[in-house]
C-alpha cells in the first residue's frame, strides 16, 4: 500500500541571528537557514497521513478572494475541480464514528439552480458527500442516507461557513453556525476501497461542477460542532482528529493546493514523501514533538524523489536524527540512495549488526562501494541521537553528543551524485533488505555546513526554523 503526501514548505533564507528567544549557541533549536535541505519532524496523530491534491480543469488559487490566508480556490463550473489522493484514512479513521465536512464558500454567478459540489467519492453509495443541490439546499449523504435542509438563500460573492457533521447517531447540516437540518443516522460509511475523493466535482449521474471560490477546507474525523455555534473567525489549525486541511493558499493563478496537516518537511526545497507499506506516524513513541515515523522492518519505508539537496559532492554536511530500535537483530538502513543496478549507488547510511560498526557507504563512480565504520553496539528500545557530519576532509560519527570511532578521513573524495529514489529506511528504494525496524524522529539533513567537529549536548527540543526580519517568525515544533 502506498500513501503519497504533499508537504507543506516555507522557504526560509539564512539569518545571522535568530529571533527565537529560546536559541542558544548550543541548543537544539539552532538557526541553520538556507544549509537544511532536509528536516522532518514527524508531529501528528497517530497514522495521520497527508494527502495529494491535484487541480483538474482550470481550478486555481486566486488572491483576490479569500475569506483568511492569502488566497481561495476559483472554480467556474465548467470542469475545474480538485482530486484528493486515495487513502484508506478516509474510510478506516472514520468508520462509523463522528466526522465533520467544512468550508467557507462563495457562490458565483450562476450559482442558483445548479448543484454545486463541495465534497464527494465517484460513487453515489459511497462515503461522505456534501454540496449545495439545484434546489438551493444544503444537501449530504452518508452511505445512501441522505440529510437535506430547505430551500436557502444564497447570494453571489458572499462568504458562507457549511458544515455537514455527524455526531451519535444524528446528522446534521450548518450554515454560518446554525442547524439548518437534522436526521437519525444508522448508517455506517461504506467502504470506499481507496477511491480517490472529489472537491467541487461530483460525477454520479452527469458530472456537475461548482461554481465560485472554497476556502478552508476541513475533514476531521470528529464532529466538532454538536449544536449552533460561531463560524471561526481566523483560519483553521489543524491537530488531533483532523485527517485533511486545505487553506487554500499561495500564488495567484497556481494550481498547486496543499495538504496543511500535521506532518511535514520544513527545509528551503519542496520535497515529496511517499509513505510506503505501514509507514506512519505512531504517538506512542517520540523524542520531541507529538509523534515520530514508525517502521516495522517489513517493506516500511519512505520515498523521496532525487534531489541535489543531497548531491553532497566534496562538500561539508551533516546528517542527524533520533533512533529507538524495536530490534537488534540484523542489519538497518537510516537512509540513502542505492540503485540495485549497481550503476547509480550514492551514498547511505546503515548500522551493521555482524560488526556492530556504523557505516557510511559511497562511491565516487556510481557502482564501487566504499565504507567508513565507526564501532558501536546499541540496544531496543533507547533513544539514539545519532549524527555524521563532514567538515573538509574529516567524517566524524557522534552517538549522543560523543564522537564515537576515530575521524575518518574523506580526502579527494567527492561524493557520486546518483539520481535514485532517497530512501528512509531502506536503501533508496530497495525493499526486503536491511531495513529499519523502529522508529525515527526529527530527521535532518544540511548540505554545505557541518554542525559539529567536536563533542555536544544532544537536542533538547525539537528544532526550529527562521525566517528573515521581513517575513514573520517560524518556529516548528
């Protein structure tokens, strides 16, 4: 099974200082701007996932309207429409239990008479949909069952908070806070079998389409709102229950919408990870934050496309993450790039279990592998601070803040610049052999700097990223 995730990104340049009160010379929330290529903190819920979405037609964002943020999603009505990857999320994290479907809407010309879509699956019997009828309704349907409220007003280039929940056994419809319609529910939601889901497109009967901007888009799988209440009047945060948050922002005209869920990889380059198998967030165990990346040993991994972030070259960098092994019992990839053509193999990073050494393999040519070892044995269930870092031609390992080995020298070596998959977990993209049985957390990658060449107290806190004195602060925690 294969979950894709778009991440959300902030593009961040180097400061020589960084506005964060709580930074210091030797904490772990350290300012390393423009050198991070890489950073994954793995917050979320547990076996929360980010999802996909791709723009159909010509749905774009357009920062003339917004209803928060900067931008909202324009749809004409004639074909333009989002698709939200598939994920047994859908089904699974909701079942039979409370969920709510929300958003902000702006009707456009045309609206009246027109069945505009917020929400919906390719099959009318299957799972949740939600829309606006042609009779003017607020209109959803859960598994068959349908919840429809009156006739309502709706006037074009209004913003209007919908919100179609369940909540026990009860369905109901709210607009701008206020119960428009309730029914009894016996309904379970039907499986969905991974079917990709629809945003201002349905497609049972003829395909309609909805006409004007949507923003804010929610899906949790609680029902938040149990009777009338007051619309938010800022954007929404995403946190625990919520499985899908599109606020629907960037550039005019892009057709690039983002998942702004709980897990992501917050560096200077827009990376997209694929979790792999089971791959997924477990918040019983984590280092910092509120989860880390659980990997169970078997075909569990995450993809990353090529990326000249980690074209280190004859460059310095510095690689370090968290570890808690769930078993000593073979071999274990971190990471890396491996072609199992043997023609394309850059560099990865593995702990040999037969030796018990930490090693570095490279080639300088695509295809001979080299090693740098350094000694060391560890046991289940501890947390490793394990880091590798290269300054000129010194590759030095620290485990917990103590350089372990002797340094090691990378003279007149330049890394091979492969074009394979980077692989957590794994060897690129290279399953069923030593894989990572365990969990991993605030992963990070920085390419031109490295952070230590001496002994250092291990992070504290999970780390942070800064901005320039122009764009706000970022702290990611």
């Amino acid at each position: 099974m294969t979950k894709r995730i778009l991440i959300t990104i902030f593009l961040l340049t180097l400061l020589p200082v960084c506005f964060n009160n709580a930074w210091s010379a030797d904490s772990s929330t350290d300012c390393y701007g423009d050198d991070c290529v890489l950073m994954l903190l793995f917050n979320g819920e547990d076996a929360l996932i980010n999802h996909t979405v791709t723009a159909g037609g010509n749905a774009q964002l357009d920062t003339a309207q917004k209803k928060f943020g900067t931008a909202s999603l324009l749809l004409d009505g004639t074909g333009d429409f989002l698709t939200v990857s598939a994920s047994r999320s859908f089904e699974a994290d909701i079942g039979t239990g409370d969920f709510c479907v929300e958003c902000w809407y702006r009707p456009g010309t045309g609206v009246s008479g027109t069945f505009n879509p917020f929400f919906s699956a390719p099959s009318y019997t299957d799972y949740i949909h939600f829309a606006v009828s042609d009779e003017n309704e607020l209109w959803g349907t859960v598994s068959s069952l349908q919840v429809v409220s009156t006739a309502l007003t709706w006037t074009v280039g209004q913003w209007y908070h919908c919100a179609f929940t369940r909540i026990g056994s009860y369905l109901d419809l709210y607009r701008d806070g206020v119960s428009v319609r309730r029914v009894g529910d016996s309904a379970a939601i039907a499986p969905v079998s991974e079917a990709a889901m629809l945003i201002g497109k349905a497609t049972y009967g003829s395909a309609r389409y909805t006409v004007g901007h949507i923003d804010e888009f929610r899906l949790s799988s609680t029902s938040r709102y149990s009777a009338n209440f007051t619309p938010s009047t800022t954007a929404f945060e995403t946190g625990p229950n919520t499985m899908m948050l599109l606020h629907m922002d960037g550039t005019d005209t892009s057709t690039t919408i983002k998942d702004d869920n709980n897990i992501g990889d917050y560096s200077i380059s827009n990376h997209q990870l694929t979790f792999n198998d089971d791959a997924q967030l477990d918040t019983a165990q984590k280092v910092f934050g509120t989860a880390s990346i659980l990997l169970d040993g078997t075909d569990d991994y995450v993809s990353i496309p090529d990326s000249d972030d980690w074209a280190f070259g004859s460059g310095d960098f510095n690689i370090d993450f968290w570890v808690r092994f769930s078993s000593v019992a073979g071999n274990t990839t971190f990471m890396g790039q491996y072609d199992s053509g043997g023609t394309d193999i850059g560099w990865f990073f593995q702990w040999d279990q037969g030796s018990s050494l930490l090693r570095f393999l490279y080639t300088t040519d695509g295809d001979n592998v080299l090693a740098k070892t350094f000694a060391w044995s560890p046991s289940v269930d501890t947390d490793y601070h394990i880091a590798l870092s290269r300054s000129s031609d010194n590759l030095m390992a620290f485990i917990d803040g103590t350089q372990i080995g002797s340094t090691e020298s990378l003279s007149g070596v330049t890394l091979w610049d492969s074009s394979d998959v980077f692989g957590i977990g794994v060897v690129g993209g290279v399953t069923s052999v030593n894989e990572m049985n365990g969990w991993m957390d605030e992963i990070r990658i920085v390419k031109g700097e490295a952070l230590w060449t001496a002994n250092f107290t291990p992070p504290t806190a999970a780390y942070t990223e800064c901005s320039d004195s122009i764009r706000r602060f970022i702290c990611i925690e």
